[in-house]
C-alpha cells in the first residue's frame, strides 16, 4: 500500500510535468509571436491617458537562435527565483531570495522598465524541487532568467529545463563540480546558460584537505555523503586533495539524506579508526550526525567538520554542533558587503542567516548588467534576445560584493576564497561563527 | 469447469509457487549467510560494536513496535490501515517539544529531569489520543459500513491534512529539543555499557506493552475490543457498544503513538511536520511484519525491522564489500519484508482474524 501511495503520488506529478513541459516548449516557440498577440492592440497595455499607446511591437525586432523576450511600454522584466524557501534547509534560501529583493531594489529599473520577481519557486533541496519549480518557471515566456538553485541537487534537472527553454540560469550557491566542469573537463550536468557565482567545489575540497592536513594535523579521516550532487561532489574532491597530501581516508561511505539513526554508520567510522569525520551534507541529517557521533564508542574524541550546505543560523546553535569546523565561502571582504549587510538588517531585521547572499546578489546583479547590456531599445519597449543575454553573461567582468567575478566557459563565475570556520561555545550564532575564522585559501594556494 | 480440473490447476499453480518460494529461499539464506560469515570473520567491528548495533536496533524497534500498535489494533478492529497514524505519531512529538522548550526556558528541565520527562510523555500521549479520537470522529465514523477502499483513501487525505495542518501552524522548520544533561551518558546493564536514553527507550516500551497486553487480555474494555474485532455485529446484539468501543481503540492506538513520539524524541532529539511518515511507514511494515491485527506480531515485528534496519546492513552488504552501504538499510529493511511474506504471507506470526469478514 506504501508504494501505492508513491506511485499514485508519481504518476499524478509525471502527468503535470508533462502538461509543463508541453507548455513549455510550446510557449518558448511562440515566444515573440504571443508577446505581440498580447501587445499589439492598442489600449490594452497601457492605462487610456497616461501613456501614449506604442505601435512598436516584437515583430520590429530581429530575434536570434534562441528567440528573444519583448517588453512593451509599461511593461516589467520578469525574473524568478527557485531557492530551498521550506524545511530543514530553509535557510540556505531564503538568505538568497532575500538578497535577490535587495538587488532588484537597488538596481531599480532596466532602461525604465520595473523588474519584478514573477516566481518565487521553492527548489525543496531535491531533485523534484528543482525540476517542478523550473517547469513552472519557464512556462512562463517573459521570465529571462532564473536565480537558483540553492542545492546542487535541484540546480542538475533545472539547469537542464530553463537552459533547454533558452532562459538562463545563475546560482548564488551550487557548488558542485558537476554543474560546470572538474579540472577542465565539463561536467555530466553542464550546460549552456548556466553560470554560478559560488566557488566550485574543487577548490572547496582542496581546502578542507589542507585545512584538516596541515593545520589540524590529522590523517585518518573518513567521509560521509548523501548521494545528492553537492555532497558527493565536495567529499570526492576532498578525497583525492586528502591523498595526494599523503593523509589516508579510512572510509567513504554514504546515508540516506531522511535516515535519522546514525549510530550503525558511526559504528562502522570508529571501526575504520577514524580521527575526523566529514560530512559535507544538509540538515536534518546532519544534525543526527553530529548528535549521535559522541554517543558511539570509540568517537569520543573524533572531530567532526561539515561544509557550506551546513553552515546555517539553524545548524550552528544545536548544541551537538559546538567544536565542529566547517569550510566556507569567505565572509567577503569587499566595502559594498558591510553596505549589503547593513541593508540587509534594515529590511528583514536580522543579520544573515546562512553564507550565500552575497553571491545571489552578484548572481541578480551580472543577471541585470547583461540584460542591460543587449537590451535593444526602441521608444518605450524594449527586446531582449536570448542569445545576446547567454553571450553577455560568458562574458561577464564585475566587480561584485564576492569579488572579482569574471565567467568562464563553463558557466563557472566565483572568485573563490575558501575559509575556515569553527563553531564554539562562544559563537552563539552564524555571523560569530563566520567571524571565527581559522584559515583562508584561494585557489593558487591549492595548486588550482 | 469440473471440480476435478479446477483441483488440477491450483495443485500445478501451487507446484510452481513452492519451486520459486524454495528457489528464493535458498538464494536468499546462502546469500545472507556468506556475507555474515565473511563480515564477522573479517573482524571490521569488534564484539563490542556488533553488540552495540543490536542494542541500537532494539531501542529503534521499541519505538515501531510502539506505533505499530495502532496501525495492528485499528486493522484489527476495522480492516483498513490508517495512514494518518504516522501523523497521530508526529503530533504528540510536536506539541512535546513545546512543553519541554518551555519546561527549558522556566529551567525546570535540568533541574527536574525525571518530572520533565513525565509532563512531555503526559502531554505528548494525551496530544495523541486526542488527534486520533478526533480523527476517528472526524475521518473515519462517517464512512462506517463504506467499501474498505473508501477510509483507506481518506486516510491518506487526513495524513496530508495533520501534516500541512502543522506546518500552518508551527512553520517547516526542525525544531530541536533542548538537551538533557541527565540522559546523556551510559548506564552498565548486565556488564554491558548502554546509552541511558536507550535503556529508558527499551524500559518504557517493555513497560507500556506489557500494560497493553494485560489490557486488551484481562479488562472489560480489553475483552469488548477483541470481541468487535471477532464479528462487530454478534458484539453489538450481546450489547456491546461498537462505536464507543472503535473510539476506544483510537484512543489506545494514539496513547501509544504518543508514547511512541516522547521516546522517539529522546533518541532523535529533533521534530518538524514530516517527522511522522517515514516512522510511520516502517511502523506500517513492522506491523506487516509481526502478523497484522495481531499485537504481539506488532512487537515482535517492530523489533526485527529495527534490527534489520542496524545490523542488517554492516552484517550482509558489508561481507560483500558493496560501497557506502549503510545508505541502503531501507533496502536491508524492505528485503527482509519480502522474503518474511514470501515464506509467511501473513506475517511471522500471522493475522490473527477469527475470519475473513467481506
């Protein structure tokens, strides 16, 4: 009966996934032919008196390979977000929709059109997230691009779904190689309009082996993933950085990411003689990790090291979680970041929750600039080809509240600094947490 | 169609069904018994860490058998499996953590441990019962007599409605109980050093089934329950109440959800509004497991799914070396349902139905 349940449950999802997609594909076809259905009688888009009606319309335009958005007089320019707004990872995106808001505040208009944040889809932290929410997304022709994913595994389906509908997409916290490339070589989930302007997990799994090798001194580590893009991506790469710097890792193995008893795993790490166990995954398991490794003979004294995904305002305050490290994205050291902050407080009275706002601000921002850029403009309306937004982006140069961010072929954005951070009893919260910093790496110390 | 041919067929059907249950079987124990000797033999975890794996699996399956109670007494009862029991499970363990949040802030929970633990498992029982006596009401009594179909659907529509119901009310966030500083740590049992919240995880379910069991065996009440579950309507002509002795059932069912839900939380000290289905569902299996409708089939089959679940993955899939294997002890799990059902389709213990009812 339990599978029953799933599968109807499954079948009812395909079945609107399908209706999605057809939609979706159909409208992408149409796009420039239903922008004009729509703007090409007078009266309709403006208010009778206020402006003059405009008679340009989409079919003045010359839209590239990929057709190209029309935005008559009056009209907005559509953007969406697809972050982890519910649940345990909650945080991961709210922090980014939030800084989403403030760049779309501080940005204003687009050559006198309003932008608006037409979606604000949830990507759930999961693969079915993130292919739902950009179906939605892209059955939408206006939308241009999409800030998301929070989770590497909701970005691999997304990514695939808004490129193929010849949308763009740009994370603010995807880190896994996957998504762009591994040593110069692109990856299984790569494609063409998808950029991110978080570091890429190389350079983060680098780090941490070099954090735990050479600064804490230890060379028994075993690793733990859930099976999802991110957290496989990062403890691959920390393997390989770990044994090439001559440390040993006595056991990678994996959990399921709902599983809440830990202890047999746990039991197997203190059998493989473990001194610091990483686990790059998400919460709630992470929270049982961390809680049930003291309890498991032999891991008394065992250390314990999460990543990014885990380095929230939810996570850092459990009280299993004090004297664990954590790798991350560098607090940035950047003037514009304290202005961000300081915003950031004023709007949503409190400080930032989680370590990847500034990057879906920069993400917002480059999304802007480049929509900017090859807006062509005539009288009130403006036309926007999809193929000269994907080549602006290839060619971004910002200097953004992250750093320096110039994208490479494959989509890759960041100008990664890694940091350390360690969580004690006297860092009540993240931004304390993000300020005790132990280490910082940038990919030329790693030999990247 | 004659007798004769009709015997024929089922006796060749039947040949087939036994050849491919042995087939099975024998797959499976050979299977089974390689990877265990190989992974005991090759001396990976010591006595210690097996020994503390069965100790894991026990107290988790102290806690199925537990919720499995009410899915077993109300199939037992009313021949429909009541997804939203998992929900019923969630509850007691949400509004538990309010009380003990607030028991944390009035720094009443480190300084009165055992009192503390007693007012959560209070509130978190009668939070239980309520939602199950309210949801039997609600849900299920309207759709008395309708085909079995029928409140097995609306079960699931309940369980969705407890659960968006929750996240309306108390947000999706996880929401972590405070530590207590008194149950960390081991106590020595029998020499062995157990954790002190398994031994009050093991120790209440021990105690709260036994209670059930003199219950349903030596009360009035207990005697009325069985009798429903018999034949409903012989009970209502020997003036038995079956309506208020249904709701008895739920009530029972929930009470032992919510203890259930306090216990669970002592181990996993963390709940949101999707706590309960995965509990729930392997309740359900435990359940199918021991026998449904059969309580001491619940217990016993709650028990082994918990032991399944912790030994079974180091114990098989480690003797043959399979990566990351612990992330397959759902599959662990799920196979030692099919091969139990292969060879006992009713369960280890079998239903225990007096008859088939329509």
């Amino acid at each position: 009966m339990t599978m029953r349940r799933h599968k109807y449950l499954i079948a009812v999802l395909l079945a609107l996934a399908l209706v999605a997609t057809a939609c979706a594909e159909g409208d992408a076809e149409t796009t420039t032919t239903a922008a004009t259905g729509t703007t090409a009688a007078p009266g309709t888009t403006a208010a009778p008196g206020t402006t003059e009606p405009s008679d340009v319309t989409a079919d003045d335009f010359e839209a590239g390979d990929l057709g190209g958005i029309f935005i008559g007089p009056g009209e907005a320019v559509k953007i969406a977000t697809l972050q982890a707004i519910s649940g345990a990872n909650a945080s991961l995106g709210t922090d980014q929709v939030r800084a989403v808001k403030l760049a779309l505040e501080d940005k204003g208009t687009i050559n006198g059109h309003e932008i608006r944040l037409a979606f604000e889809e949830d990507d759930l932290c999961r693969s079915e997230g993130g292919t739902i929410g950009s179906q939605r997304i892209v059955s939408d022709p206006d939308v241009v691009g999409v800030i998301g994913t929070s989770c590497s595994g909701a970005g691999v389906p997304a990514s695939k779904i808004v490129t193929e509908a010849n949308r763009v997409m740009i994370s603010g916290s995807n880190t896994s190689p996957v998504l762009t490339e591994a040593g110069g070589v692109a990856g299984p989930a790569w494609n063409e309009g998808y950029y991110r302007t978080a570091h890429n997990d190389a350079v983060q799994g680098a780090a941490a082996a070099k954090f735990v090798f050479e600064e804490l001194g230890l060379t028994k580590v075993a690793t733990i993933n859930d099976g999802d893009p991110y957290t496989q991506g990062l403890t691959t790469a920390f393997e390989v950085n770990f044994e090439a710097l001559g440390g040993e890792i006595v056991l990678s193995t994996a959990v399921g990411a709902d599983d809440s008893d830990m202890r047999p795993v746990l039991t197997e790490v203190a059998a493989a003689g473990a001194e610091l166990i990483f686990f790059p995954i998400f919460q709630p398991a992470g929270d049982f990790v961390a809680g049930q490794a003291k309890e498991v003979s032999g891991l008394e004294d065992v250390e314990l090291m999460g990543a990014d995904g885990l380095l929230s305002d939810t996570y850092v305050v459990l009280a299993q979680t004090k004297g664990m490290y954590f790798s991350g994205p560098a607090v940035p050291p950047t003037a514009a970041y304290q202005d961000m902050i300081a915003a950031y407080e004023d709007r949503f009275g409190e400080a930032p929750i989680q370590a990847f706002h500034a990057h879906a601000y920069d993400a917002a921002m480059i999304l802007f600039a480049a929509i900017e850029k090859v807006a062509q403009v005539n009288g009130d309306a403006m036309f926007i080809d999809l193929r000269d937004v994907r080549d602006a982006l290839y060619a971004t140069d910002y200097q953004g509240l992250t750093g320096h961010v110039v994208c490479n072929e494959f989509g890759d954005c960041a100008d990664p600094i890694i940091q350390i951070f360690q969580n004690t009893d006297d860092t009540p919260d993240i931004a304390a947490v993000r300020a005790n910093r132990l280490a910082e790496y940038v990919p030329a110390d790693l030999g990247q | 169609m004659t007798t004769a041919t009709v015997g024929k067929k089922r006796a060749s059907r039947l040949n087939f069904t036994n050849l491919f249950r042995w087939v099975v079987g024998s797959v499976a124990v050979v299977v089974i018994f390689y990877g265990s000797i190989k992974s005991v033999a090759s001396g990976r975890l010591s006595w210690a860490q097996w020994r503390d794996l069965m100790v894991f699996g026990v107290a988790q399956g102290s806690v199925y058998a537990l919720i499995a109670m009410g899915y077993t007494m109300v199939y037992g009862v009313l021949r429909f499996i009541n997804f939203a029991h998992g929900e019923v499970f969630m509850s007691g363990a949400m509004i538990g953590y309010f009380v003990a949040d607030a028991l944390n802030r009035a720094g009443i929970w480190n300084e009165q441990p055992v009192v503390s633990l007693l007012i959560v498992l209070l509130v978190s029982m009668t939070t239980a019962t309520s939602i199950a006596v309210i949801l039997e009401r609600v849900a299920y009594r309207p759709l008395r007599g309708a085909p079995r179909l029928i409140p097995l659907i609306t079960s699931i529509g309940a369980s969705f409605t407890l659960q968006y119901l929750f996240r309306g009310l108390f947000g999706a966030g996880t929401k972590a109980y405070p530590p207590m500083a008194a149950i960390q740590g081991k106590w020595i049992i029998f020499g062995i050093p157990i954790l002190k919240s398994q031994v009050i995880v093991i120790g209440s379910a021990i105690v709260v089934m036994a209670g059930l069991y003199l219950f349903v065996e030596k009360t009035k009440t207990g005697r009325s329950m069985r009798a429903v579950a018999e034949d409903p309507e012989t009970a209502a002509l020997m003036g038995i109440n079956v309506d208020g002795t249904i709701v008895k059932v739920f009530a029972v069912g929930g009470a032992m959800a919510g203890v259930a839900g306090a216990l669970w939380t002592l181990v996993f000290p963390t709940v949101n509004f999707f706590s309960g289905f995965l509990p729930g569902i392997k309740a359900f299996t435990a359940a199918v497991l021991g026998g449904i409708g059969n309580i001491f089939g619940a217990m016993l089959g709650g028990v082994s799914l918990g032991m399944f679940e912790s030994v079974g993955p180091s114990l098989v899939l480690g003797g043959y070396e399979v990566p990351a294997f612990n992330q397959l002890k759902d599959v662990v799990a799920f196979s030692a349902l099919v091969l139990v059902l292969i060879f006992r389709p009713t369960g280890i213990l079998g239903e225990r139905l007096a008859q088939e009812r329509g």
